[in-house]
C-alpha cells in the first residue's frame, strides 16, 4: 500500500486519516498540536514534526485544515510540503478553501511537474469516523485515478466534477449554501406556522418524513423548529466564511446569488446578536424575533 | 360503506375520485364540464348535475377545485352544496386555497352545526392516482376521524395539525414555498457552477443522489440543470398564485418571509418576461439570464 | 366660480378644502363626522347630509377618503355622489388609491358622459394647509382642463401624466415606495455609521444638507437618526398599504421591484414588532436591532 | 503659505491640485504617468519623480489614487513617501479607500509621531474643477486643523466626522451605498410605471424637481429614465467596488445591510451581462429586462 501524508488532525481530519490506516495505507500525519496525534500513532501512523516530514518525493499528501490561510502556510509557507513532495507528486486538499486558492496552487504544482487533487467532503465527523463521508474531486484526471483508493477509504462515495482545479471547491461550497438557504427557509415556513397557530415540531417532522425526507432536512428541520444551543455542528462563523467564498465566487464569475446574498445578512445579523459561536442554525431565531417572537 | 360527494375532477381530482370508488365508498361526482366524469361513471359513480346534488344531508363531501373563488361558488354559490350537507356534514376541502377562506367556510359550517375539514394533498397527478398523496389536514377532531377512512383512501399518510380551520392550508402553501425555494436554490447553485465551467446535470445528479436525495430535488434537480420546456408540471402563475398565498397569510400574522418575497419577485419576473405558461422551474432561465448567459 | 363638492373633511382634506374657499370656490362638503366641517361652515362652505348631496348635475366633486373601500362608499355606495354628478361631471380623486379602482371608477364614468381625473396629492397637513401640495393628474384631457383651477387651488404645482386613469395612482405609489426606501437606506448607512462609531445625527445633518438637500431627506433624516416615538407623521400601516399597492400594481404590470419587496419585509416585521402605530421610520429601529443594537 | 505634496493626477487629483495652486499653496505634484503634470507644472506646481520626493518632513501630503493597493504602494511601497513625511507631517488621503486601511496607515504614522487624515470627497470633475466638492474628514483633531485650509481650498465644505481613523471612508462609503440605491429605487419606479403607460421622463422631471429636488436625484433621474450609453460619470466596476468596501465595512461591524447587498447583486448582474464599462446607472437596463422590457 502506498504511504500518503496527512495534514490536519482536527475533528474531522483525525477520523479520515483512521480510516487511511485501516485501510492498509501508510500514514505519516502532522498537526500544529501534536498531542491530537496520538491514537493515531497508537495504531501505527508516523508522527511528523513539521509539515515538509509528511512528504515523500512523488508521493500523496491529504490537507484537512481550516481555511485558505492554513493552506497556504502548511504547503508553501517556511516549513511548507509543497516543495519536498515535488514532481509527479498529488496534493490532496479535502477543506473547504476558495476555488481561487485551489487554482493557484494548482498552477504552482503542475509547473513543477506535481498535481493538485481538489476533494473536499461533505458530512459532520461522525460520518467522517463511519468512512460515511460524500467526496467532490477535480483536478488532473491520472492523479484523481491514483488517489481514487485514499478517496475511497474515507467515504461512502466519490463525485468527479472535471479537470478545473477550482471545480470541486465551487460544488462545496454551493452545496454549503443550499443547506444554509434549508435553515433559512424551514424558518420561514415554521414562523408562518408558529404564528398562526400550529405547532413547529409537526411541521418538521411532516416535512422531514414525506416530501424532503433526506440527510440536509432530517438533519435540520427539529433544530429549526426548536433550537437546542448546546449543539453546535457547525459553527454560525464558519458558515458566514462559506457563504463568502461562494459569493466571492459567484461575484469573479459575474452571477448574482441573490438567496445567497440574504443568507450572508442574516448570518451577519445573528452575529451581530451575538450568536457567533451557536450553531447556524440558530438563524431560525432571528427570523422568529424578525416576526415580533421571543425567544 | 359511507356515501362521498366529490366536486372538480381535474388532473388531481378525477384519480383522488377514482380512489375512493377502489375504496369502496358511493361516490356521486360533479364537475362543471361534465364529460370529465364518464370514466368515473362507467365505474359506478353517480353524476350530479349541480354541486348541491352531491350532498346528502349530514353526509360527507370532498372538493377539489381550482382556488379560493371556485370553492366559494359550488359552496355557497346559487347551486352550492353547503345548504344542504347541512348539520352534521362535513365538507373536505382538499384544494391549495387560502387560511382565510378555510377560517370563514369553517365559521359558517360552525353556526349550522356542520364541519369544514381542511386537507390539501402534496403531490401531482401520478401521485394522486397511485393514492401516493401525502395529506395534511386539520378541523374539529370528531369530524377528522370521520372522514379518516376517506383521506386514507387517497394517500399514502395523513398529517394532523391542528384544530384550527386554516392550519393545514397554512402547512400546505408553507410546502409549496419550500418547493419553490429549491429550485431559486438550485438554479443559483447551478449557475455559479456553471460559469465556473462545471456540468450543471453532474452537480444535480450528486446533490439528488446524496445529501438531497429526497423527492423534491429529485423531482426538480435534472430540470433545473437542463429546463425542458414541454415539461409542464406546475404551472408558474399557479406558483406566483401560492407564492402569494403563503406572503398573504405571513402578513396577516405579521411574519416577513424574505425568501417568499424573493420568490415573488421572480416568478413576477418570469412572467414579465413571458414565461408564465411554462414550469415554475423555468426559473431557473431566469437566474442564468442575470448571470448574462443566454438561453 | 364654480361650484364644488368635496367630500373627505380629514387631516388632509379640511384644509384642501379651505384652500378652494379661499379661492373663491363655493364649496359643498361632506364628512362622516359632520363635526369636523364646523369650521368650513364657518367660512361659508355648505354642509352636505350624504354624499350625493355635495354634487350638482354635471358639477365638479373632489375626494380626499381614507381608502379603495371608502372611495367606492362615497361614488357607488347606495348614498353615493356619482349618479348624481351625472353627465359631464368631472370627480377628482385626491387620494392614495390603487390604480385599478381608478381605472374601474373611470370606466364607470365614461359609460355615463361623465369624467374621473386621479390627482394624488404628495404632502403633509402643513403643506395642505399652506397649499404647497405636489398633485399628479391623469385623466381625460378636457375634465383636466376643467379642473385645473381647482387642482391650482391646493398646491404648488401640478404634473400631467397623461389620459390613462389609473398613471396618477401608479406615480403616487411609486413616489411613497421612493420615500419609503429613503428610510430604509438612511436606517442602513448610519447604523453600518454608528457601529463604526460615527454620530448618527453627524451622518443625517452631511446628507441632507449637501447632495441629498431635498425634502424628503430634510424630512427623515433626523428622524431615522434619532428615532422620536411621538412623532407620527405617517403610521406604518399605512406605509404597508401603499407599498402593497405599488407591489400589486407592479404584479399586474409584471414588474418585480424588490427594493419595495424589501421594504415590505421591512414594514410587516415592525408590525409584527408591535410598531404598526408608530411612524414608519420607525423601521430604522428594526435595522439597528438587526445589527445587534438596543434600542 | 505652506507647502503641500500631491500624489494622484487624475480626473479628480489634477483639478484639485489646481485648487490648492490657485488658492495659493506651494505644491510639489507626483503622478505615474509624469505627462498629466503639465498643465500643473506649467502654473508653478514643482514635478517629483518619486512619491517620496513630494514630501516634506514634517509637511502635509495629499493622496487622490484609485483603491487600497496604490494607496499602500505610493505611502509604504518600496519609493513611498510616508517614511519621509514622518513625524509632525500630515497624509491627506482623500481617495475612496477601505475604513481598514485608514486605520492601519493611522497606526503606523502614530507609531511615528505622524498623523493620518481620511478625508474622502464627494464629487465629480467639474465639482474638483470648481472647488465644490463636499468633504468629509475624521483623524486626530490637531491635524484636522491644520489641513483645514487645504481642505477648504479644494471644496465648498468640510464636515467633521471625528476622530476615529476610518470614520470618513465609512461615510464615504455609505454616501456611495446611497447613490446607488437611488439608481436602483428609481428604476424600479420607472419600470413600474413604463408597464402602466406612463412616461419614464416625465417621471423623472416630476420627482427631481419636486420632493427629491437636490443633486443625487437630479443627476441621476434623466439617464435613469433614458440611459445614454455614452454617458460615463462613474463606472459600474468601481460601483462594485464602492458597494463591497460598505458591505466589508458592515460585516466588521456585523450590520446587516439588505439593500447593499441586494445592489451587489445588481452590479454584478450589470457585469454578467456585459454593462462593466458602462456608468452605474445602466443597472436601469438590467432591471427594465427583469420586468420583460426589451432595450
């Protein structure tokens, strides 16, 4: 089995890189704080000291990292891989980042004769300790092929989206706004409810059990209809960042995403109500008080 | 087994009429073209030649009819069948019609001693046919158990939401919305992708077969990637009429619905420019116009 | 000098109708609450019992009512002016009224030999008082002619729209949507002002004395800046009934406005707030709490 | 009278540097392209070769440049003048720049015992050839002081915004935010009424000389009602520019801003379909075709 490095052993990157080890693979891992590395290297993973020892000269590296500057900073800051895993090397990025960074880095690799594997994943981590998790990919068809067993081994599915080094991170983030535009709209729709008398919990289960019986709506609709603030699956901050990207998308390639645009206010405002840190969900509140409701 | 009215045999409601007669029930049809009901009549249904024909005093009867002014007019119109159904009937109305009349209709059964159950159906004509609606219904308790029997015949599930009048009808245009707000979704997703020079048929394909995999983006994920304008499924002035069903109702309860009104907007844009014969997805030709591609 | 009718004796309509006996007019008035046509009385106007009797056959009768329903009450109501005013009368609408009950009344009229001019006024009851209304006409040519003395009467200027019955309204509801959205506007910048630390009252006091030295601005803008809760110059039910006005006559034009769906939104959640009897600027207070401010 | 560096030759730079010659002030000028001095020079204005050069220590120096990263290539770049300019001088910047850059230069001359002034200007050419510009002015109250004459030779008003670095650029930003919804809410306006019968011109006329009689409106009103193509007073990229530096501002801040973003969505609709290089106002034309009016 080939030895791939693995950078990024946060929530979701440390049960995607146990599932590189359980399926045979070689892993060597890095991760700012190391401490999170252990049970890892309890089940045999290599421990790096710094991003470039990840690396082996043609070899795959997977980044599961926070944002584009985390990216950045890991494969072509000081310590940076990028450089070491060198020509006929694949860079597997499975963040959410910008198509833009995506391409950049893309650009930086094939002039050195590497390669630029966009793969970013859909799922919370428990899908992600399952092997449960949806994997977007684009990028240069040979190297998607060589890296489709360390796809495989982390999720219950691999989409293709073409060669464009930005493409995949254009599908995450799309997809990041239509969950976000389901919260808002079940929002809506249990508000109208609510102040006209029926009860949210019915509507959220009607729905999420009949016409949109599916993961984004089962997942959401209960915590639209009642707020619960000690689950945070997804930071209201984060969500703000994705939106960004996807407007910041959409503005480079001249489309309006007017949903967008009302989702990227409303998460400002929840913000701004100081609910930074709550699960985005927790928009579901603002649309309640914008109709005169307490909470 | 119990005698049923049944009022509007269109596209929805001719196989709802047809269910009930499988079912079992006595069934006495009217529909102002009366060639509508010959298929029903070779299978036993009674014709009524005016609406109040099919009522038996204190029996049931069921209307689907086109909107708030046609169920008004076989109601209490000249040859209205409410008069007649009289003390201890119940009326069902099945129809996508406003709260408002459902409150006032509910009002008048009220003061008779009779019934007004509400109980739109999600669902198109296969669906109705196949006794595959899902029903969402809501009046006086008594009468809801009564007309059980019925409702199952011509679904797959029924919601209960409520003792009051309008709540259903309430749900129901709140559905719709929902619908609505997946293909304005969908087609900003769609077209962000696509001028990032992604396949908008591949993007629907992954969201409708993973995290979306419910009816409603199955239904409309494909013609939102690709319009097929011989497709006529929901009409858009008919979703221009919903659209403002659910904002009257917000209003009246003092609900802003921002993405109603977004929806609004573009359903009136698509009219104004001429597509208000075709699916309400056709939207979708409207989003990618705006992002300056031509169709 | 002509006779004239008028009927509507309120915050508005008294003095109008004081500035026609100013003129010279010799003025019939009619007021649900004859009490408020004391004084009118007192400067030589005639007190009318029921509409009908403020017109003469073929005369002039001005209306200043609160609304659609009251307007079609005074002309076709079963004590209402219209029959009476008869061929070659001319009715002059000066209230905020949708254009399609315009267009109706200027059917109504043309059948009958008689006239409708829509003639909208813009101001306040200072500016009524001061005969420095704006007034927008339409209508047939000649009627306009005719009364055009009496539109000169209680304003400062008078703008022909043209013949169509209903232009005047669409101007009028299109002029408050303008006024409304200053608000809104205003509300937005010095708030996106006040969390960066600047002086709200700095920000209105730069805008309304340099490029937006108008008085519309000169008007809301201290007001947007510092909310006073006593003052009420407009209620914000009423701002939400003519923006559902311009909205409907732009749904049947097939025009979207969302600035005016915006607006909308806007107005229906200070409602839903439990401001609906306060001034509609009161809406700069709903845009600050959406930022997170208290108020 | 003091001497003034002058950096920025452009549209606005050349006209306002004249200014400051005729009113008297030694001023030593820098532009990219030396050419546009000429005129300048030729009046006594002394030409640089570098930023650096403009500056005297301790002097004053203006800055007119296009956007953020001229701003920081002419004051810290590699031959930037604010190293010299260094402690007791005083940077006059009146471009149209971000809040966050004003703060981080204002840190970095206080770091040196030098001051930083936004002092942004609304304004066209003729207004900067006329001395009529407005300005609005924030940075410490010393130094506001002393510039106080160069501002006043280049405008027929100053306004104080305080002491905070950005406080001008967000006024500044926000006034922009403001023009450009009375592009949008006039457009819809005309729109609404160009589908009633009504005359787009006579529209115009009518509000800019009544209500909204004051600059913005009357610079705008006719080529919203008629675009002329070959009318570029501000172009549609810097307006996008322009509305994404207010809603970056806003988000900082977390202040909601609907109609900025919905103006956003215009702009980059007005790109998508090719109106980049056109003045802002054609955002008329985007939404005359949203209504389905042909252009």
């Amino acid at each position: 089995m080939e030895q791939v490095g693995f950078i990024g052993l946060g929530l979701m990157g440390e049960p995607m890189a146990q599932n590189l080890l359980k399926a045979g693979f070689a892993v060597t891992v890095y991760n700012r704080t190391p401490g999170k590395a252990k049970a890892l290297v309890d089940k045999g993973a290599k421990l790096a000291s710094r991003p470039e020892e990840v690396a082996a000269p043609g070899g795959i590296v997977v980044t599961m990292v926070a944002d584009d500057h985390a990216l950045e900073e890991v494969t072509l800051g000081p310590s940076g891989f990028a450089e070491r895993l060198g020509k006929g090397g694949v860079h597997v990025c499975t963040s959410t980042v910008s198509p833009d960074i995506a391409r950049r880095l893309s650009g930086w690799y094939a002039q050195r004769g590497g390669h630029y594997v966009a793969a970013p994943v859909f799922g919370r981590p428990p899908a992600a300790a399952a092997a449960k998790l949806w994997i977007v990919c684009s990028g240069p068809q040979a190297a998607k092929q060589r890296v489709q067993p360390v796809l495989n081994a982390m999720s219950q599915g691999v989409f293709d989206f073409g060669e464009g080094a930005g493409n995949a991170n254009v599908v995450k983030v799309a997809g990041n706004f239509l969950i976000c535009s389901v919260i808002e709209c079940l929002s809506e729709a249990f508000t109208v409810g609510e102040k006209n008398g029926i009860d949210r919990m019915a509507m959220a289960k009607f729905f999420s059990t009949t016409n949109f019986n599916c993961p984004v709506y089962q997942n959401y609709a209960a915590g639209v209809a009642e707020f619960d603030p000690t689950h945070v699956g997804f930071l209201m901050t984060l969500g703000l960042k994705d939106i960004n990207l996807v407007l910041d998308a959409a503005e480079k390639a001249a489309v309006p995403m007017p949903v967008a645009s009302l989702l990227r206010d409303r998460l400002v405002s929840a913000i701004g109500k100081g609910r930074g840190a709550l699960d985005w969900s927790a928009i579901s509140l603002n649309v309640a008080e914008d109709a005169g409701l307490r909470r």
